[in-house]
C-alpha cells in the first residue's frame, strides 16, 4: 500500500528530470530513450538521497536566504577588512559547538552551507556530533552563531527530525 502512494510522486520526478533531460539536450525524439534512462536513474538516485515524504518549506527558505546572504556579505566585508589591516587582530583558533542536525548527509550538508560563509568552517565531527569550527576570532560567540544557523537550515525542511 506504502508503494501505492509513492509512484505518483516517484512519476513526478521522473517526468520532471525527464523534462530537464529534454531541456538540457533538446527534444530528439530519437534521443527520447537515453533520456527515459537517466530519468529512471535519477530517480533511483534522487530516492537515496532525498526519500519520498521529504518536502521543503517555502517560508523557511526564504527566511533561511534572508539570513543567509546578509550574513555572507557582512562576514565577507569583515574578512577582507581583516585581510587589507595592517593589524588584522586575529584570534584565530577551534571551537566545539554541539549540533542539533542529525547525522549523515543532513548535517554534511548543513555544515556545507556554514562552510559557504566567511569567519568559520566546519572541520571536523565527533561520533556525538560535536562540531569542530575553525574560527577566524575565537571572540565572537561562535557556539551560538553555528546554532542559530544550523536552526535556520533545519526550518528549511519539513521532515520528522527537524526541530520546530
């Protein structure tokens, strides 16, 4: 019965990879069977990586960009300020930081997009999902930023680990 629910939306993505397909190189008729292929492949793929049921909210990616780019362009103005002082008063160094991102390609990809913004890079994570944060200034609360951020990710999805 699970499986009656999912082909329509499994249908779905095939027809709109196939329709990117079709985009992408043109509509060929004789083209057409290569493209039904890499369809079916990516959906197989896309199953993997992003389960039938998973959705995204709208409003959170808005928020979530609206956080986001201001975000970069401030951090990025400070780093090039830092970059072009004669005294950068740097104090650069590791900052543990615990993750309320589940483990596996959620929190890769949630410290992907930390790693996007200027001052500080997931490096590393503990088997208890400890993050390790290099830092450009130890100063700054970074514990707190990472988990304003990693909030602001996670209101993105609409999945049942996500947290409000």
């Amino acid at each position: 019965m699970a499986d009656d629910r999912r082909f329509p939306a499994l249908l779905v993505r095939g027809l709109c990879l196939l329709a990117l397909w079709a985009v992408l190189m043109g509509p060929a008729l004789k083209d057409l069977p290569v493209g039904i292929a890499a369809s079916a492949a990516g959906v197989w793929v896309s199953t993997v990586l992003w389960p039938v049921g998973g959705g995204l909210s709208l409003g959170g990616l808005i928020r979530f960009i609206l956080r986001f780019l201001p975000q970069s362009v401030v951090a990025g103005v400070d780093v090039a300020r830092r970059a072009f002082a004669r005294d950068p008063d740097l104090r650069p160094g590791f900052a543990t930081c615990r993750s309320i991102v589940p483990g596996g390609l959620s929190r890769d990809s949630a410290c992907a997009v930390m790693s996007l913004q200027p001052g500080k890079l997931p490096v590393a994570v503990a088997a208890d999902g400890t993050l390790l944060v290099h830092c450009l200034d130890l100063r700054e609360p970074i514990a707190e930023q990472v988990a304003a951020d990693e909030a602001a990710f996670c209101r993105i999805f609409q999945a049942e680990w996500r947290d409000g």
